[in-house]
C-alpha cells in the first residue's frame, strides 16, 4: 500500500496527468492514506493486546512454577512423614513381638480376634467408669465385677465385648 501511495505520489508531483487522472490520485492518495491510518491503528491495538498476553503469560508461568515448587515441597514432606510413619510402625511391630512374647497365647488370639472384629481395636481402656472403646459408661453391676475380679484376670465390657484395660484413671 505505501508502494502504491508513493508510485501515485510521484505521478502527481511529475504533473504528467490530465486534470480528471490529478482528480482521481488525489482521491486514491486521501483513500490509501486512511486505510493506512486503520490499519496502523489496527496493528498497533493488536501489538498492545500481544504484550498484555505476553505479560499475562510470564505471570501465570511465575504463578506455576510457584504452585510446582509447592507441590514439590509438599511431596517432599510427605515423603518423609511417609517414612517417619513406616519407621515407627516397624518399631511398633517389634516392640508388639517382644510383648507379645510376655503374653500368654490364648490372651492373644483373643485379642487378635477381637481386633478383627471390632476394626482394628481388640482392647479399650477403662476411663472413669467408661469404655473407651464404645464409650459407654459401665453400669454399678459391671464396674462391681470389674472392681472384685483380680488384676490378672482378663476383664471384658459387656456392650462392646473388647478386653478392658484398668488403669488407675479407671474409676474403680
């Protein structure tokens, strides 16, 4: 277009047209010179709109790098609870075996059984006069019971039937 604009130009400035061929560059001069005005306008609005976008991107790309270093972070310290939790449940399962083994066998296929009868929980401590495992208070004729059986015997709650373990907090 400005190849054209300057080729018109420079037939008008020669003088070497008609007054009706002068009439018509002049018109097609003002015409090219407003189409390109429109479009300059045009690329200059686009050209705006590019370096918003482009802004808008590095800032969502700083946004998600952000959260990624987040997450990693996060995954690292889930990571290590992870193996923190796997440590004390090893630990845990050796200090059961040496108990375990201070235990007499019926006492813990009881328990074993309870536990995968009452979800994982075969014993409940007794807390003020309550199970802890059903947290149900245990009436005056249990507690009586629990009060007159020895501390060797094993000792079971009547709503829940889980082991019940005496403390000194129980009540008794």
């Amino acid at each position: 277009m400005r190849q054209r604009a300057a080729r018109d130009q420079q037939r008008l400035d020669s003088g070497a047209v008609g007054p009706k061929d002068l009439e018509n560059l002049q018109r097609e001069l003002t015409s090219l010179a407003k189409r390109q005005s429109d479009l300059e306008d045009v690329v200059l609005d686009v050209m705006e709109r590019r370096e918003a976008a482009q802004e808008r991107a590095a800032e969502l790309t700083a946004r998600v790098e952000s959260v990624q270093a987040k997450t990693a972070e996060a995954e690292a310290r889930k990571s290590a609870a992870l193996e923190g939790i796997d440590a004390e449940g090893f630990t845990a399962a050796k200090e059961r075996e040496v108990i375990a083994s201070t235990v007499p066998d019926d006492l813990i296929k009881l328990y074993d059984k309870l536990r995968s009868q009452q979800g994982g929980v075969g014993a409940a401590r007794l807390y003020q006069k309550r199970c802890e495992g059903c947290r149900l208070e245990l009436n005056i004729t249990e507690l009586n019971e629990v009060r007159a059986a020895p501390a060797n015997q094993v000792v079971r709650c009547e709503n829940c039937r889980r082991i019940l373990v005496r403390t000194a907090d129980s009540g008794l």
